[in-house]
C-alpha cells in the first residue's frame, strides 16, 4: 500500500480521506456498494476527516480490496457529479411526463 492515506492493520484496511475531495455520501456510497466483499465501517464526522475501515473477508486480498473500494469511490462521485450538473434538466424532464400522463384536473372540473 503506497500513500499515507492507506493503512492496513491486523487485516483491516484503514483508508483516511479528505472531506474536501469526497463528500460524505459519495463515500457512503462506496461503502455501500462494498458490502458484498467485506465489512465496512465509515467513521468521523464529515467535516475535518473520513475514514473508511474494510474487513475483507476469509482468503481476500487487502490491496485488492483497498483498489475496489478507491474505484467503487471514483465511480460514486462521477454519480454525484452527473447529479449536480443535470439534475435540474432531468427534474424538468419527469415534471414534463407527470403533466403529459396525468390529465389537468381543473380543466375537468370546468365542463
């Protein structure tokens, strides 16, 4: 393991991340999605530190899992990136097809 980010200790893989690169729920996205390979505890508060503890489970290797976890991260803050840049147009895009499902009930209650 390279960095000072990444620690592992009695098999348990310690990685600190800054909170002014990941977000708190891209983290704990990540973490999510790595509960079917091993154990997982984020810890901290959000603002000075996050830290991520991954468990791997019997025969797994603790540099693979540390490399899933850094792509399983990579790939929840482009999730939130696309979020923030088109949630508004697909906002518009779900209001525009209640409105062509849903009938105008006002225009009913003239007639």
């Amino acid at each position: 393991m390279e960095g000072k980010n990444v620690e592992v200790d009695n098999g348990i893989v310690k990685i600190k991340l800054p909170p002014t690169l990941y977000s708190k729920s891209t983290v704990i996205r990540a973490a999510y999605r790595m509960l079917n390979t091993c154990r997982v505890r984020v810890l901290g508060d959000g603002i000075e530190e996050i830290t991520v503890e991954l468990k791997p489970h019997e025969g797994e290797n603790t540099e693979d899992i540390a490399d899933a976890f850094f792509a399983e991260l990579l790939q929840a803050e482009m999730e939130e990136m696309n979020l923030r840049r088109f949630g508004d147009v697909r906002k518009l895009l779900l209001e525009l097809a209640i409105k062509g499902v849903v009938p105008d009930i006002s225009k009913q209650s003239e007639n």
